[in-house]
C-alpha cells in the first residue's frame, strides 16, 4: 500500500476523518473550562502536551505533502484534498489558538521538540528545493549510501547554524 493508497482509504471515510480533527479542538476548549487558570500545572499540562502532539503531528504531515506538492509537482492549491491536507491544517491552528489561550506554551513539555522537528523539515524541503532549482547533475562514483551520509550532515550543520543563530532550540 502506497501513501496515496493510504490517504484514499481515510478520505474514502470521511466521518473518521472529521471526527479526529473536531474532537481535539473540542477536548482542548473543554480542558480549558475545567482546568480554568491551572493549565500549567501537572495533569493539565500533560494534557495539553498530548492534545498537541495529536494534532501537530498530522497538521504537520498535511503541511509537508501540501507544500511538496505544490513545489516539486506543481499541483495547483485547488487540487488539495480538503479532508487529508487543508482539515489537518485548520483544526491544529485552532487547537494551538484554544490552548495558547488557556496556558503558555513554554509550560507544555515537549513543545520545543515540535518547533524543532518543524525546523529540520523545513530546512530539508528547502534543499531538495535548491537542488531541484538549480538542476545540479552530479556524475559520480559515490555510493547512495555516501551521498545520504553527506545529506545527514548537511542538516547537522544547519541545525547547529540555526541554534547559534537564535539560541538553543
């Protein structure tokens, strides 16, 4: 099964879909209530932490194939599945509004992580994009497994450089 295959199953079933992306919005408001001006404290905020991870993750997803998509296979942003990419989107926008609202977010632990994985995406989807622009052909005896090795490494740095940049990530 492919990953297109995959996501054709889910939006096959839209209700599943749906149900996902209200409920944790709805959780995070509803924890909001109960846990009034206590979101930092212990329950809370792990609660909080697990409602972010479940929405950040797939949000983050949607954002990633969205943006691949429009660059490297130049689909038009009306080609996007409402359900797989723009719902995914929207309701993790709304889930980080509702919580921020409630607690700060450097109270959530792990929240740091997420801004961090965001970053290394970011940073490998643009050098895919440079190499795409600048239609670099290398000839070479190098292994793949070389070539991977150097692309790890090209990362590293731009981690390191990005830390030092605007402090510790």
């Amino acid at each position: 099964m492919t990953l297109k295959e995959a996501l054709d199953a889910l939006t096959a079933q839209p209700a599943y879909i749906l149900g996902y992306f209200a409920i944790i919005p709805i959780m995070a408001f509803t924890a909001g209530l109960i846990s009034q001006e206590k979101g930092q404290e212990a329950p809370w905020k792990y609660l909080y932490s697990t409602l972010i991870y479940f929405i950040c993750v797939p949000g983050i997803f949607a954002i990633t194939v969205s943006i691949y998509q429009f660059l490297f296979e130049r689909r038009s942003i009306w080609q996007a599945d409402v359900f797989a990419q723009v719902l995914p989107m929207i309701s993790m926008a709304v889930t980080l509004l509702i919580i921020r609202k409630n607690v700060n977010l450097d109270y959530i632990p792990g929240f740091d992580k997420l801004s961090g994985l965001v970053m290394v995406i970011a940073a490998t989807l643009s050098l895919m994009w440079i190499v795409d622009r600048t239609r670099i052909i290398v000839f070479s005896y190098l292994r793949f497994e070389y070539v991977l090795l150097i692309f790890a490494a090209l990362l590293f740095l731009i981690r390191i450089g990005w830390r030092k940049a605007f402090g510790s990530a």
